[in-house]
C-alpha cells in the first residue's frame, strides 16, 4: 500500500525564488500603457458588437486603434533606447 502525501511543502517552498524580480517589474509597468490601450481597444470592439455598427462605433474603434500603435511604438521606441544604453528591457 502506497501512503498518500500532500505535495504542499514542495509546491511552497520555492515561493521566494519565483517572484518577479525589480527588473521583470519595471518591465512590466514600461508596458502598462500599452496593455491599457489594449483594453480600451477591446471596449470598443464589444460595444460596437452589441448593436448596430454605426459611425461613431467605427470612429471609437478606429481612436483606439490608433492610440494601440502609438503605445507599441513608444514602447518599441523605449525598449530600443533601453537596449542600446545596456538597461533592463
């Protein structure tokens, strides 16, 4: 007969070493406003799913859209500039 154990001390006790360090954090607020504009774009795109697609619902669509690429650029644009003066991307 094989005795049944919990695996919780195995799965806990690496908790520590498995938090994101400062870098992956920095990284991730770098990229927060792209993430946001991400969401707003997806706002969009379901309010105009939910009726009749009209011309403000494609102005909405087409706004957010936008301000996606503006976002990925200036995040491109600072992950270069991160990247060439040996920070953290």
């Amino acid at each position: 007969m094989s005795t049944i154990v919990t695996v919780q001390d195995a799965v806990t006790a690496f908790a520590d070493f498995m938090e994101p360090t400062d870098a992956e954090l920095d990284a991730i607020e770098q990229e927060i406003p792209a993430i946001l504009a991400e969401v707003d774009l997806i706002d969009a795109q379901i309010i105009a799913l939910n009726h009749t697609p009209n011309e403000v619902d494609a102005k909405r669509v087409r706004r957010a859209f936008g301000k996606v690429l503006e976002e990925r650029r200036a995040l491109a644009n600072r992950t270069a500039t991160d990247r060439s003066t040996g920070g953290a991307a």
